[in-house]
C-alpha cells in the first residue's frame, strides 16, 4: 500500500516533469512575447506620436538634440530643461533618454553655432556624450496633443480641472479675490514668487492661463477676445504684455496679470505628460525630474 505522503511526491513530481515538457516546446516568439518590451528612442518617439493621434509636423524644433534613435531604452525622463541637473538625475535614475519641452542649447533651433566657441555648450554636449544620454525636444507635439497638455497639466496640478470646458485658455472658478488667487497658484503650483499686477483684494472669476512663453501679441489677443478677469501667463516681454496690462487698467479695465515665469508655468504640463505616458509603455520606468526655478529670489 502507497503511504499518502508518497502518492503526494510522485504527483508533484509528475507535474513537475509536465510543466519543464510544456516549457520546452514553447515558441520563441511566445517566450519573447512574454519577455518585457525593448525599446529604442525612435520607437519611443513614433509610439508617442501614434498614441497621440499627431501627424508630422513639417520643420519642427522636436528632433533629437543628441543621442541616436537606434539606441535602446533603460529609462525616460520627462522635464522643461536638460539642464546640467537634470541631466546628472537621469544618470543616477539609470535612465539613458530625456524627453524636454524647451531646448537644451540655449536658443530654439538649438543651433550649436548660435554663439561660436561657446564652452558651456561643449561640455554639456561632452556630459551627454559621456553618458550615452539621448534628448529629444517634445515642444511643437507636446501643444498639439488633445487636451493640450502643458496647459492642462497646469489646469490639473491648480485643481481646476471641473472648470476646464473647451480646451481654450479661458475659463471660470468660482468667485475669489486676487490676493487669494495668488496664494492659491503659489502652493499648488510650488511657486516661490510671482509678479502681478493689479488689486489684490479685487474680486475675479474668469480666468486667461497661457503658460510659457506665448508672445506679446497671443496674449493681448487673448486678453481682447477673451476679456479674462485674470491674464496668468509663463513670461512677457515687459513692453508688450505688462504695460498693456498696466496701461488698461489706468484707462479703465479691471483685468490683473500674473507672470508666473517660464519654467515653473510650464513643468506641471510635462510632469502630466509623464502621467500620460508611462501606461503606453511596458518594461520601462518613465520619471518626471523638475528641472525647477532657475532663479534665487533676493
């Protein structure tokens, strides 16, 4: 007679032998598909445009700073700037593929011989190289994604997301003043200071967010068409936006700005963006890394 406890060990065993069968006449296409995906750059980059619905954009400034689309990918990072901190973050987090809203040499084409001979440029091309770390713009694709998602990344990080219709810059909060509205952008958007003008105890509701820098002449559109409350923009060069701004009020609008800067108006959206892509891709860790104020306020 079988004792149980040896019946139980030659049903295991059986089982055992079966399973290590099965294995060994799997496919290797179904033990790759079960393997985690590889990646390269160019891959990432077409699966972001595919996923976004986002044709081609004829000479835009989102190509790859450095780097080769052909290398695989350990890991992505999202942030506004490739600065030299972010860079050397991506490096600790053993990421090799940075995705920046703006451009990492310092003017929009991100043209090396913008300045001649400039020694800044060549080391940070070095420390990239060095690295192995690839960079690609997501500037003109990142405003053309449905929501647009640097200003819905600031809508969402504000906790206005309820109020945010039509997708337009426009759009109405419940009754607050000025002052509040301030302190409210300052904490929820980690803001140290911001630059306003206007009443601070003045009541305002409908609000015009443009972050980054969308030039004089859209912000003053907007302010036309939309008649905001509040104009809050990224940065504005101060003989257009500002002194329209401060000039309307002397002759008789009641509508504030508020200029939040560049780079902080801007890093929710790619922050968000990091939200929208990490579920696209499987086997890779996609980060958002602030590239963060770049000022110290005196």
């Amino acid at each position: 007679m079988i004792s149980k406890p040896d019946h139980t060990r030659r049903r295991f065993l059986s089982q055992a032998a079966l399973s290590a069968t099965a294995f060994t006449f799997l496919k290797p296409e179904m033990l790759l598909a079960a393997a985690p995906k590889a990646y390269t750059v160019q891959q990432i980059m077409d699966l972001i445009l595919k996923e976004g619905n986002l044709r081609t954009i004829p000479d835009t400034v989102d190509t790859l700073k450095s780097g080769s689309p052909d290398q695989a990918v350990t890991g992505i990072v999202t942030t506004m700037f490739a600065t030299v901190s972010v860079i050397e973050q991506a490096v600790k987090l053993k990421a090799n593929f940075i995705i920046a809203h703006e451009p990492t040499f310092y003017n929009h084409r991100d043209d090396l011989e913008w300045v001649k001979d400039n020694d800044v440029v060549k080391k940070k091309q070095a420390l990239l190289e060095k690295h192995k770390i690839a960079v690609w713009r997501f500037h003109d694709y990142c405003h053309s994604l449905k929501p647009d998602a640097i200003r819905y990344g600031v809508v969402k990080k504000a906790g206005w997301t309820q109020y945010y219709k039509n997708e337009t810059a426009a759009l109405t909060i419940p009754s607050t003043t000025l002052g509040d509205l301030v302190k409210h952008l300052k904490t929820k958007l980690g803001i140290q200071k911001l630059r306003v003008i206007g009443d601070l105890s003045q009541p305002c509701s409908k609000l015009a967010i443009m972050p980054g820098a969308a030039g004089g002449q859209r912000q003053v559109s907007v302010a036309v068409a939309e008649k905001p409350d509040v104009l809050i923009v990224g940065e504005t060069p101060e003989w257009e936006g500002v002194e329209y701004a401060r000039d309307g009020r002397l002759l008789g609008s009641r509508m504030a700005l508020i200029v939040l800067g560049h780079a902080v108006s801007e890093e929710p959206g790619m922050e968000y963006f990091m939200e929208w892509l990490q579920p696209k891709i499987s086997g890779v860790k996609v980060t958002h890394v602030a590239s963060g104020d770049p000022f110290l306020w005196v």
